[in-house]
C-alpha cells in the first residue's frame, strides 16, 4: 500500500466519479477513458505487464472508441434537456450501496485471511500463452466464438435489407 | 496483375527524382528572377506609342484621331488632342495627343486599340515587371511612359516591325509617286 | 574503438550519470535518455520536413524550397518560427478542455511509442517483456487524440474528418498486428531487444533479417500499408487531405498547436517505421557480416530514414484513396492475407529447416496473391454503385 497505489486509485476513482458526474456526454466517456488509463496503470504497479498493456490496447484503444462512437451516432451527444438525475434515484441509491456492501465485505475478508504481503508472482507472458493454450483453451475458444458470433451479428443488422434475401 | 501499376508508378517518380539531378527535361523549373524564359514574339502585355527617329515628340507616328479611345472596351484610354499642328512622317501637318494616358490597370491587353489603329502609331508591349506601390497613379502611364523607338519595337516583334515598316514606306513610296507625277503633270501643262 | 564507437552514447550516458548520488542514477539515467530522445526526433523531424519538401518537388519535376538557406535547409526553422508567431485561434464554442487535451495526448503518446524501440545495442530505454505490445497500445491511444481534436471543434467537417480517420485508424490497427504477430510466432517473444537478437545472424555473409523469408516480405508490405495508413500518409490521407475536407480534423488548430499536430504525425511516422525496422529489418544489425564495424545505431537510423523516404516516395507517386476504398482495400484484400500470412508462418516453423519451407511458403503467398488479384480483376462489372451497409 504505497504512495503510488494511492494516487493511482484516486486518479482511477476519480475518472470514474466524473464519468458520473458531468453533464456532457463525450466529456463522461473522456473521463471514464481516463479511469480505464488508471486501472491499467494499477496493473503495472503489480508488475502485470501483459495485462496492463492489454488493458490499453483494448480498453482505452478499442472500448473508449466504441463508446465515443456510440455516443455520437445517437443523439447522445446533446446535452439532456432534464437533468442527468433519474427519478428514481433512491432505488439506484439503495442497489448501489447494497452492492458495494457487497464488495466491501468480501475484499475485507480476503485481506484479513492474507497473513502477510505477498509478492505478486511475476508471470510472464509466455507463461500467459503456455496456459491459455493448455489449461484455458476451453474459454478461449469459447471466447473467440462468441467475438465472431458478435462480429457477424454485427454485420448483419448493420446490413441493407435486400429483397432477395442476405447475398 | 494488381500491384503493377504501383510499380510503374513508383519508377517513374524515382526516374523523375534521379534524372532531375541530370536532364533538363525533367527539372523544368526556372528560377525567376535570376533566369527567365526568352518572351515569345506574339506576346503581348500593355499597349505602348510608336516614334519615328529619335525625337518622341516630333516622331510620334499617333494623330490623335481618337479611334482607340472610343474602340477601348474597358475606356483606359484617356487622350486630349493638341490645339496645333505639326508635320508627320508624310510630311502632312497633323495634330497630335497633347495628353495620351493608358490606365494599365484597367487595360485587359485584348489589342483592340492596335486593330483599329490606321497610323500603326500604338502597338503592343511585352514589358510585365510593371509593379510599383503607387496603386493609382503609378499604374496610369502617361505619353512619356508609353512612347517607345521604333526601333524598341524591332527589338520586341522583328516580324511585325518589319511588315510595318514595308507598308509605311509603301505607302509613303505611292505618296512621293503620285507628288511627282502630278507635279511632272503640272510641270507639263505649264511648259 | 569499434567497440567505444558502437557504445559511445551509452558510455556517455553512465559517464553523466556517474556525478549523481547512487540512489539517484537510474532515475537520472532514464531522465536523460527521455530528453535525448525528446530531443532528437523533433530535430530529425525538422529534417524530414525539409526532406519530404525537396523530395517531393524532386519527383514533380520542381525545386524543393531553396532560399531560406543553403538548399533551404532553415526552411523547417522558418517554418518553425512561422507556426509559433501565429494567432492561436480557439473557435467560441468549441470546448476548449479538450480542444487544448487533443494535441497534448497525441505527442505524449506518439513519443511513449520510442521508449521500447532499441535504437542501437543496448541502446533501449526500457527492456520491457512485453515491449510490442506497449508499443501497440500507445498507438491506439492516438486514435483517441484524434477523436478528440475533431470533436472538440464543433465543426462538422473536422468531426467527419475525425470519424474517417478513426475508423481507418482502427482498420489498419488490425492489420498492423497482425502482420506483427508473425514476427512474434518466430522469436518467440514480445521483447523488441530479443527480436532484433533473433535477426542479428548472418549466414554466408547475408543477414538473418525477416524480410528476407516469404512470410517477412509478405509480412512487411502489409505492415508497410498499415503503417502509411495508421499515420494518414498518401495514399490513405483523406482524413487530412486539403482538397477534401480543408483539413480535417485539425482544421481549427493554428499556430503552435498545428505545429504540435504536425509533429506528432511526422513523430509517429518515425516510430512506426522504428518498429517496422526492429521487426522486419533487422533493427540495428548490419545488411552484411563484413559491415558489423559500422556502429549499430547509424544502421538504425539509416533504415529509418530509408523507411521515410520511402514514405515520401509514395507519396509523389500514388493518388488519394476515397474513404470506402481503403476501407474495403483493408478488410477484404489485406485482413484475409495477414490471416493467411499467419497460417503460413506457422507452415514454415514445423517444416523444419531446408529448402522445403521456402518453396511451400513461398508458392501458397504467391497463389494466394495472383488468385485474389485475378479474382478482384475479373468481377469488375461496373454498374450503378450501392452499398449494403451505409444506406
């Protein structure tokens, strides 16, 4: 628990809540790019390089864009006209903090049951592959099942509506 | 086969590259103001008054008949005529432009001025470096600006000039001819 | 002396270092090497800029610029001190946060690409594991800087000059990879050093560099086309192209912040083609065994400037691709070769060493390049255009 740790998990927690927080759309996905940049950030502090970077590429290369996109090609984008808090916030309220209870109760069980810091293991990437390709191979392909599956759903109802049927 | 044209077209930009260092051809550039083209003989610019000998007031071939003035489609052409007279190459007492002024940026070079013409006094110029930061008056050539030697004009068109020069001294050559012949008629009679 | 010649800036750099404290050394020691490297690519840029103006005039027949200096070598200065001296115009309703962020986020990121790339021997800043893959996510983090700059504006030539650019960005990034991997599959490792290592042999005087096998060359025209289009050089300039879009998403920035726009994109051609010279090019290993006395960063930097001219060399001679061409060029021509490139590659490592692999690897890429070439050439009927998926 050092100073880094902590200043990246209020750099995270605070994209996080701004992501909440602002009123413009695309100023919330910035924010929230802002907080995947921490939890990648979070990763290389425990040596998980291959995670963090992926965490990157994926997150902040990919999702942030995705989510940027989403926002633009609805009406997103234009500031709402009432207010950015629902009506039923109580109920959102009581969910989230019963959620978080949650959370909280099972991360401090986990660390009183730890007897001292341990030193993350340092894994390295081809030890990733070896047991992606061994040991995890089920949900990879799994995995890569359902991207495709996404990918050509995607296609589809992205597609013109033709007469004669899909080509 | 796909890729071909790429190729091609990737030779001939590294031919261009290379050969620019070596051949003219493929360096067309010419660096103005230290170089320049040669001006072609047909090139045209500004209109300028032609003069006989040295003298540009007692050469000025220009009458002040005012044919250019009204034929001008722009009107650049600004000319008060003289209240006097003096001889021409003909030896005819003639007026002339006591003012001439060419407002050279309103002028389009169309050459109308020099069609219309029946002195072959005002031809055209190839002078272009003509840029001053008087915006007005710099721009408004007066009769002194514009009278240019007959022999500038060899200079600028050899072909034209000559032409010109072969149908004055025709026409001055039918002149004395016919002078002579009524005055050997005269000559005759009172004999 | 070949030896000091070769190491000379690392000597140099444990020789300042060596005045600090010791708990200070290798704080001071990454420092520095930070700011020679923030120091050298803008330089170098100024060059390119001045390369890429004379090259190009070259190859149209025409002078580059040649008056501000000798053969106009101050003309990037000028440039330079041009683009500082001018207004810098903000539009009243942009947003300004991020309109000031954009090309902020953009150089940061394109300058983090060089802290893996190993510029000499032991010449990296960082020897990460994991080296290509931090390269490959500060590049897609430029596509955001991007997104950002043409939002911002609220203009909406500079946000569909955005939007295209993001979207082609994000197709090539792709290709990018993928033609990557290839180059991973054979060393084995993700670290950029271990690459280069692996390329760094020579066999009767030639190197082992992987352009020199069928899928390399097949592997680096890809990634040569993915990074021409990953950094909007021509052919694939439409997001920026003058005569489409003003100039897209960087229509609104004048002054010092289009300076720092144009820098990061001539930055993140010098990376890009970096890392194309670390993959496929042998890195810093010299083109034959007789030439190793040479220090190792001049091959270096010699190949990367080969690389941009190259860049330049494409740009003199090939016309604009439209939007949906390069889109359709990307995942219908491209995508499916990398992915073959891929089967290939691994085709080569379990064939085993000999002149088998070569003749199986090279005839299926040459197949599969003429049949795709005949087969897009033959169903050319030209009939009224419609598109399935942007009605």
């Amino acid at each position: 628990m050092n100073l880094v740790f902590y200043l990246l998990a209020a750099l995270t927690v605070a994209g996080g809540l701004a992501a909440m927080l602002l009123k413009n759309t695309v100023h919330c996905a910035l924010a929230l790019t802002v907080a995947f940049a921490g939890l990648a950030l979070l990763y290389l502090d425990l040596d998980a390089q291959f995670a963090g970077f992926a965490q990157l590429l994926i997150y902040v290369g990919a999702v942030a864009i995705l989510v940027v996109f989403a926002i633009l090609l609805t009406k997103g984008s234009e500031t709402p006209k009432d207010g950015v808090f629902s009506r039923t916030w109580l109920a959102g309220l009581a969910v989230a903090a019963a959620v978080f209870a949650v959370l909280a109760w099972s991360i401090l069980q986990s660390v009183s049951r730890l007897t001292q810091a341990a030193k993350a293991p340092a894994v390295t990437v081809q030890q990733i592959g070896v047991a992606l390709i061994s040991r995890y191979v089920l949900p990879l392909e799994i995995v890569a099942v359902l991207l495709t599956v996404a990918l050509i759903g995607a296609v589809i109802v992205a597609m013109h509506e033709k007469e004669g049927g899909a080509q | 086969m796909l890729g071909e044209g790429i190729l091609k077209g990737l030779a001939e930009t590294a031919r261009n590259f290379f050969g620019s260092y070596f051949s003219a051809e493929r360096l067309t550039t010419v660096e103005y103001p230290e170089q320049r083209i040669a001006p072609f003989e047909a090139a045209r610019v500004f209109p300028f008054l032609v003069y006989d000998g040295t003298d540009w007031q007692a050469g000025l071939r220009c009458v002040s008949c005012q044919i250019c003035e009204k034929e001008c489609p722009p009107k650049c052409i600004y000319i008060e005529k003289s209240k006097d007279k003096k001889p021409d190459a003909l030896g005819k007492p003639q007026f002339y432009p006591a003012r001439f002024d060419i407002d050279i940026s309103v002028c389009m070079s169309c050459q109308i001025c020099v069609e219309v013409c029946p002195f072959e006094a005002i031809k055209m110029n190839t002078e272009f470096e003509l840029s001053t930061n008087d915006r007005f008056g710099g721009l408004l050539l007066d009769r002194e600006q514009l009278a240019k030697s007959n022999q500038y004009y060899h200079e600028i068109h050899a072909t034209e000039a000559a032409e010109v020069d072969a149908r004055l001294a025709a026409e001055k050559a039918r002149v004395a001819a016919k002078a002579t012949s009524i005055a050997a008629a005269r000559a005759g009679e009172g004999a | 002396m070949i030896e000091t010649s070769d190491q000379i800036f690392v000597l140099l750099l444990h020789w300042l270092v060596s005045f600090l404290p010791a708990p200070w050394q290798p704080v001071a020691s990454a420092v520095l090497c930070a700011a020679a490297i923030v120091c050298l690519f803008p330089a170098l840029f100024a060059l390119a800029v001045w390369l890429e103006r004379k090259g190009l005039g070259r190859m149209q027949n025409r002078l580059g610029p040649n008056r501000v200096g000798p053969f106009g070598l101050l003309q990037p200065i000028a440039d330079g001190i041009k683009s500082l001296t001018k207004e810098d115009i903000v539009p009243l309703s942009a947003d300004a946060a991020v309109h000031f962020l954009a090309p902020v986020v953009l150089v940061v990121t394109v300058f983090m690409g060089f802290a893996v790339l190993p510029m000499g021997r032991n010449m990296v800043l960082v020897d990460l594991d994991a080296g290509l893959l931090f390269y490959f996510a500060m590049g897609a983090s430029t596509e955001l800087a991007v997104f950002m700059a043409g939002w911002s504006s609220r203009n909406k030539y500079s946000l569909l000059g955005a939007m295209r650019a993001v979207a082609q960005m994000i197709s090539y990034e792709v290709v990018l990879l993928l033609s990557s991997v290839v180059v991973v599959m054979i060393t084995g490792s993700l670290s950029l050093t271990r690459i280069v290592e692996a390329q760094n042999h020579y066999t009767w005087g030639l190197p082992h560099w992987y352009i020199f096998t069928p899928w390399g060359l097949a592997g680096f025209v890809m990634y040569a086309i993915a990074a021409t289009a990953e950094t909007n050089r021509s052919p694939f300039d439409l997001p920026e192209g003058e005569s489409e879009l003003v100039a897209g998403y960087h229509t609104e920035y004048s002054g010092f912040k289009f300076a720092l726009f144009f820098l990061g994109e001539y930055v993140a051609m010098f990376s890009i083609s970096g890392l194309g010279t670390t993959l496929f090019l042998g890195g810093w290993s010299a083109p034959f065994s007789f030439l190793t006395w040479v220090p190792s960063w001049i091959w270096f930097f010699s190949k990367l400037m080969l690389s941009i001219f190259v860049f330049i060399w494409l740009r003199g001679t090939l016309p604009r691709l439209r939007q949906d061409q390069l889109m359709n060029f990307a995942w219908k021509f491209v995508l499916p070769m990398c992915l073959l490139n891929l089967l290939v590659t691994g085709l080569w490592r379990f064939l085993g060493d000999g002149w088998l692999r070569w003749v199986v690897c090279s005839a299926i890429l040459l197949l599969a390049y003429v049949g795709i070439a005949l087969g897009e050439q033959r169903k050319k009927h030209i009939g009224p255009r419609s598109y399935r998926y942007a009605e």
